[in-house]
C-alpha cells in the first residue's frame, strides 16, 4: 500500500467515522499472521495478483510485485469462450458473476502445461446461469485454471511461480531459503482446484534449474538447493481478515495504533 493510500485512508477514518485509533497494515503481512508466521513470500491472486515477501512481519517493499492480471481475467475468458461457443451474447456483468462462480465451483488446474489431461466428456459439466439458462462447458473448465500460469507478468514473468521467483531473488541472498519455505496461498482464484499442487511444482522445478546452472548464489547451490514449500489455508479466499483479527488479539497490537489524539497533532505524518 502506498503512502498516498494510508493517509486518505487515515482521513476518512478519523475525520468522517471519527474512530478512536487505527492502524494499517498490509494485507500480505496479514495473511501471513492468520497462519501464525512473520516471514514468508505471499501470493494474492483474487481480482487481482499481488506478490509480497515479507521478513519478520515487515514487507520488503522493492521485493514486490503488483499486476492487474487476476480473476477478473479469468471471467472474462470463460465469457469469450461462452460466447464462442454458444453464439450468445451475455450482459457483460450478469455473465461475470456467472463466470467467477463457475470458476470456484468447477474450475480445475492441470498438472503439466500443455497436458492432454482428460479427455472433453469426461471434463463435461452443466452449469446453470442467472438467468436460468443451461450451459455445458468442459475443456474451459482446464483453460480457465491455466491462465495464472501462463499469464504475462511485470519484469518479464510468464505465469506466477515465475513470479515468484523474481520477487525473492530480489531479496537478500541470506534470507532466500527461508523465504520458499513459506509461500502462503490466498485469495479465491488460489482456490481452483489443483492450484496448489502446480504451483508447488512449478516452483520447486524453477529453482532445481537455477540450481543446477549455479551462478554463484549460495541460495541455490546445487549441494542443498532451497526446499519449496507452498502453503494453501482451507480458508485462502479470506485470509488476510482472519489476519486482521489474529493481529488485533496479539499483546502488541496497541503499540501499532495511531490514536486520534496523534493524528490530531501530527496529522497525516503519523502514517508516514
């Protein structure tokens, strides 16, 4: 979150609900807390994607990565391939909603890229929409979960384990192993099913290549290349509200509060 982001945020909190204090934490540092951890590399993939390494419950911010690719998108494809292959044209916010609920609700990420997984029949599911109408999809159903590891990504990344790899070797070297110990999963387009497990994969394979081409880095040394470890909570699509609440039960959680007295005397400074 930029600076820009916490003082407005901080103004209409206090000056318009008049709240007795706030504080304002990042939604990566959050998600890392509801699964009781302060270091990690979380991967927010809802509507959006954003990509945060944090070290000690602190973000490391030229570590991170934002994209306005996300499951949006993803809607917007199974939209197309709706109307590709029914010849219909859907109202592009009703067909929305159904897209993002057919995507929780039956979507499916293959084990490879470019797999020939299961066959159309076999994939086949009727899925009911707003307005009633009754529609088969199948092959979509693959497609649709492909997407976050194909996608184009800032700094020249195809897909997020990618991704995620360039986010941590931007990082201190010393911290790089404990940082793929702990990739923690949320937002609902992580919920597709399979998505974990390729995102494991995927992962793990990136840095068993760097490994094996050396370099020079000690963090990946071909010896004892760093163990991949991906995280997904039952819980992911609202992870960083679970976070919110275990932060506000924790002995510390008042030393972060900025009361509306300190606002009062140093203003918008007092999110700095």
């Amino acid at each position: 979150m930029t600076r820009v982001s916490k003082e407005t945020m901080a103004e209409i909190m206090f000056e318009r609900f008049d709240a007795p204090a706030v504080t304002i934490e990042s939604a990566g540092v959050l998600a890392l807390y509801a699964q009781g951890v302060w270091t990690g590399v979380v991967v927010d993939c809802g509507n959006r994607t954003k990509i945060t390494p944090v070290y000690e419950g602190t973000v490391i911010p030229h570590a991170t990565m934002q994209s306005c690719f996300g499951g949006v998108d993803i809607d917007s494809s199974l939209t197309s391939w709706l109307v590709e292959r029914h010849g219909a044209t859907y109202n592009s916010a009703a067909s929305g909603q159904d897209m993002q609920r057919f995507k929780e609700q039956h979507g499916l990420v293959g084990a490879e890229p470019g797999a020939a997984g299961p066959d159309a029949a076999s994939l086949a599911v009727k899925y009911r929409m707003g307005s009633g109408t009754h529609v088969q999809l199948d092959r979509e159903r693959l497609l649709c979960g492909e997407r976050p590891f194909a996608a184009s990504l800032p700094n020249g990344c195809k897909g997020l384990p990618q991704a995620v790899n360039w986010c941590i070797s931007k990082c201190e070297s010393v911290l790089r192993k404990e940082l793929f110990g702990s990739i923690v999963l949320c937002g609902g387009t992580t919920c597709l099913s399979g998505f974990a497990e390729r995102m494991q994969r995927d992962t793990a394979a990136l840095v068993e290549n760097r490994a094996a081409l050396g370099g020079g880095d000690r963090a990946y040394s071909s010896a004892a290349p760093p163990t991949v470890k991906v995280l997904a909570p039952a819980n992911r699509k609202y992870t960083p509200w679970i976070g919110g609440a275990s932060l506000a039960q924790m002995d510390a959680f008042e030393e972060r509060l900025v009361t509306a007295e300190e606002y009062d005397e140093r203003g918008k400074d007092a999110f700095a």
